[in-house]
C-alpha cells in the first residue's frame, strides 16, 4: 500500500478483484468491493450545509431552465449487476448471503444522513440518471430532456421537482446554483 491508514489500504481492492483471472469469474466480489468504498468515501466525506425548501421556493421562475443542483459531499452513486447489496446486508447481520444474482442492473444512492449515519436506498434508473446529471453539473432544462427517455413529455418536470423534494427532504443537496 502507499497509504499508511488501514482506511485506504483496501482502495485498490476493487479493481484488482475485477481484473484478477480467478475472482473476476465472481463478479459479486468485486461489486461488494465497490460498495464498501462507497460506503466508506460517504462516512469520511466532509460536513455541509444543506439547502431548505425555502431555497428552491426562492428562485425566479426565469432562472428554472439554467438551474443547477450541488449534492452533499457524501452522496454517492452505485450501480451493480449483481444482488450485492442483498448480500452485503445479509453478511452484516451474520446471515447467510443469498446466492448470486446477475440478472438485472441495480442502483443505488448512498448518503450520510441527518443522524450522520451512512444510508443508502434503491433508485430507479430514471431517478440514477437525474441525480448524475445534475452531478455532472447538467441544468434543470437539460435534465428535463434526458427523462424524456423515462416518462411522458407533461410528466417530466412533475417528476424531476418530486425527486428534488425527495432530496430536500434527504438533506442531500447543498445548494441551487441559477
């Protein structure tokens, strides 16, 4: 390791778990890997103030198009093609993990909460999609235009404000830049 915290001793175990000839036949490995990194980036990101919904209240309605959303530092995006999480959460709680599942994409949001506990919940693709856009530092308009590929043209904008009170709520995002 070049790192002399046992913190980030394990940082490279990911990738060599997915580029190794024996363990890379299970892909589940290097997918709870993956997650663990996650996990831990979002426990030791730093502390932020959140924005209110009284913030997003305030913004001119002239300025929705070229709105952009910054997340907590916390927040994370995991996606797998295993049942990894499944298993993550068996194995932290001493159970047998299930067998493993490659059948269907999964994706996960991964913060530390209001109690600065870790959390993380499963997200559609729709909702993966808007929350790395806007982390990408893309703008309400532009964002409205890729879940055009997810839902009817007069539902877009309905369910983009639904995700970002979801977020409000979450207190995973920082602020609304216009």
């Amino acid at each position: 390791s070049r790192f002399k915290s046992l913190r980030y001793f394990g940082e490279a175990l990911p990738q060599y778990l997915e580029q190794d000839t024996f363990f890379s036949q299970f892909p589940i490995i290097h997918d709870l890997a993956k997650f663990e990194r996650r996990l831990l980036a979002t426990f030791d990101a730093a502390d932020s103030s959140t924005a209110t919904l009284e913030n997003l209240q305030s913004i001119p309605h002239s300025q929705w198009p070229n709105l952009k959303i910054t997340f907590h530092p916390s927040v994370q995006l995991f996606s797998c093609l295993s049942n990894a999480v499944e298993a993550w959460q068996a194995l932290k709680v001493e159970q047998a993990p299930p067998e493993a599942n490659y059948n269907h994409q999964q994706h996960w949001l991964i913060w530390r909460g209001f109690s600065r506990l870790t959390e993380f919940t499963s997200i559609s693709q729709a909702r993966f999609r808007l929350i790395d856009g806007f982390i990408l530092g893309n703008t309400f308009a532009e964002q409205c235009e890729a879940m055009l590929e997810f839902f009817p043209e007069e539902d877009v904008a309905l369910e983009i404000l639904g995700a970002v009170q979801a977020w409000l709520d979450m207190g995973i995002i920082r602020s609304f830049i216009f």
